[in-house]
C-alpha cells in the first residue's frame, strides 16, 4: 500500500520548481506517482538545484512566466487543468525584501491572488496548498512558540507579504460557499529550511557553501538567535499529506471542508541557535571561518512554531531531527564539491530513504 494513494497519476501544478523546495517537492511527487507540471521562474542562481539534479526530466511540463500577470497566470491554469496545485513560487528572502519590498509584494501576495483565483476558475482544481512561513506570526518578542490561532503580522517587507498572503488566502477560503465551489485551500508554515541544493543568499547554508569554496570568511550576524531548522524533506512530507487528503476527499470530510493554516515545525529541542547550528555543520563537513558582524535590520531573536496540530490531526511529524538534517546536507554539498554527476542520484536516494521510514 503506497503512502500517498491519491497522488498516483494526479496532475499537480507545482509553483516554484526551479527553485530550492520546488526541486525536493518535484522528486517526492515523482516518487508517488504524480504527474508534475512546473511554472516559474529560470533558476535565480548558479549553480541550481534544478539544472544539478536535472529537476527537469522529472516534470511533465516545464513554464517559465511571472505569477504577478494575472492574464497568463489564468490562461494557464485554465488551459492546464491541473487536480491541485502547490503554490511555493515567492521572493522567499528577508534582505532582499528590504531592497524590492514592491516586488516581494507583487510576487507574494498578487502572485498568490493570481494562482487561487486561477484555481476557482478551474473545475478540476480540488485544492490548493500555499506555502507561506513561521514569520507571519506577528511576533513582538515576549512570547514566541506560535500555534495557527496566533495573530499573524510581519516586521519586515517579506513576513508582512507572506502575512498579507495568508489574509487574501482566508478571503479567498471563507468566500467560496459564496461562490458554489467545492475547493480546498489549506496554508503551511514551516520554520527555516536546510538541505542539500539550496544556494540562495542571506542564508546560513549556501553562505556557509560558498564560504568554504572560496575560502573567505563566513560573516554572521545574529549567532545567538534560536529558530526551528529542519530538513527540506520533513517540509515536503508535510505537504504531500496535505495534497493526498485534499485529493482523495479527506479534507472535504473534515471539521474545515474548505482548508486551513497548519504549522510544520521541528521537536522543541531542534529549536536551536545559529552558533549551535555552525557546530554541529563543522564537525560533519568542514570548519569555516567566522567573521561576527552587526545585524543592519530586524531579526527576531527567538522563534519557535508549535506543530502539535499537524501531529494530531495529520499525523505528521517530521522523521529527521536537527543532527541528521545537518549530516544529509553536508553529504550533499561536499558530493557538489566532488562527484556533481551524482547530485540527481544523491537527491533522489535522499527523499527515497526518507519516505520508506514512513512506510
Ligand atoms: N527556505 C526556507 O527556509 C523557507 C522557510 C519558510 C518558508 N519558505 C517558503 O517556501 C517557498 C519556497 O522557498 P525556497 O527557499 O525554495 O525558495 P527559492 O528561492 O529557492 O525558490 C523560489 C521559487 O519561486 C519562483 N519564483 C520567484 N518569483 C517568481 C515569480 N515572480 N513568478 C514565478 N515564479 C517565481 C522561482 O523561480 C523559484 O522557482 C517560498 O514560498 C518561501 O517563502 C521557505
């Protein structure tokens, strides 16, 4: 009996597969059985997980447009006729928010207006889930072990327009009684990602990557905030349960007929610090070197996401803790720096081995 009957043979369109997620999602979904059909941008970096591990050959069609025109983004999603979508295309970083803040709204929010009223104009859509973050909690400092009943905010461009997402996703939910449409649209927070294949900058991994190819000294500026980190494929396999409920009809049967928020966060205990994080990536990979610099913006310095609902009523709770995460994603970087060849087999062998401790 495979895990995820639901998604054999279903064509789901997946936003953002160029990119870091995008390409962990695409090999999960292939692994069930699932036809993909990517929409996003080119790969914003170089190299990519997308062109490293030939993300590529894995999709049933591959479209390269701008989600903030709400003319093709339709056309497309009408012309497709997709059974679900997931919804990860975004500016995903909180640096560059600062610098476009009228781009990472364009892209976060009318992007995802884009994609779910696309998807109401699309009978064989049964369900959308859009990926927004643990930064939409408004987060003031005295209190910071967020549940999906806590006041969404954001202190900086990126968390408030994954904040404004997620209130145009509940517009969009709460509204379709209104509209006689039997659709499901269901939010994911998860906290900070690690994994192979990741080169974005501002963050921990690809800086720490980059820092030691070119043997320059990493810069960090915040070593004592705590986040929730996990590893890609405990996001991923929260995200293909929610796709396989809302497919097979499950989430339809439920208290909450048309979606919800569901927090994905690690164990309490893998809620740790950067400093922490840069020991344990030394000791399995290599050690870099450390520049300490002041933070020129906002960070929080705790944050933790409380996953007990998902735990409960999903029955998910991510297979790979903090040191394991750390172990497969340095397998997987010093595999870039080695053998490239073998990243698509590396990447799938990964997701492979996660999944069948599920089974
Ligand atoms: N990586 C993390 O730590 C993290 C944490 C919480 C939430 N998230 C969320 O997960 C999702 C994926 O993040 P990621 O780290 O994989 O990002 P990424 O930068 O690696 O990938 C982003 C993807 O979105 C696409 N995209 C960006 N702008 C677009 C546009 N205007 N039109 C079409 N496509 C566009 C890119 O082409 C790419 O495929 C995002 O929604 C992000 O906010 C990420």
């Amino acid at each position: 009996m495979t895990l995820f009957p639901a998604l054999k043979d279903a064509d789901i369109l997946v936003t953002g597969h160029t990119g870091f997620t995008g390409g962990w999602v695409c090999f999960a979904l292939r692994q069930f059985g699932a036809r993909i059909h990517g929409l996003a941008l080119p790969p914003a970096t170089t190299p990519s997980l997308f062109h490293l591990a030939n993300v590529e050959a894995l999709l049933t069609s591959h479209t390269l447009f701008d989600i903030a025109d709400h003319r093709t983004v339709i056309e497309h999603v009408t012309a497709l006729k997709p059974q679900a979508i997931l919804h990860l295309a975004a500016q995903p970083l909180v640096l560059p928010s600062y610098d476009d803040p009228l781009g990472t709204f364009q892209t976060n929010v009318m992007g995802t207006v884009n994609i779910l009223e696309a998807a109401r104009r699309t009978e064989s859509v049964k369900g959308v889930v859009t990926i927004t973050t643990d930064k939409v909690y408004a987060n003031k400092g005295r209190h910071n072990h967020f549940n999906e009943t806590d006041r969404i905010g954001g202190h900086d461009p990126y968390s408030a327009s994954k904040a404004a997402a997620e209130m145009a996703i509940d517009g969009y939910r709460l509204s379709l009684p209104s509209w006689h449409r039997d659709m499901v649209i269901d939010t994911a927070r998860g906290g900070n990602i690690i994994g192979g294949g990741d080169w974005s900058t501002n963050r921990l991994i690809p800086d720490y990557a980059r820092a030691l190819s070119s043997n320059t000294p990493l810069l960090i500026r915040n070593p004592q905030a705590t986040r929730p980190w996990q590893h890609v494929l405990c996001l991923v396999h929260g995200y293909l349960v929610l796709l396989n409920r809302l497919l097979s009809g499950e989430t339809q049967k439920s208290a909450e007929p048309y979606g919800e928020a569901w927090n994905f966060g690690p164990a309490p205990s893998d809620c740790v610090s950067v400093d922490s994080i840069l020991d344990k990536i030394g000791q399995s990979w290599r050690r870099a070197n450390l520049e300490m610099v002041p933070s020129a913006v906002h960070e929080a310095r705790t944050l933790e996401i409380d996953a007990t609902k998902a735990k409960q009523r999903l029955g998910w709770q991510p297979k790979i803790g903090i040191d394991e995460a750390i172990l497969l994603t340095a397998e997987w970087y010093k595999t870039h720096e080695h053998e490239p060849e073998r990243l698509g087999a590396l990447t799938e062998r990964q997701t492979e081995s996660y999944f069948s401790q599920l089974s």
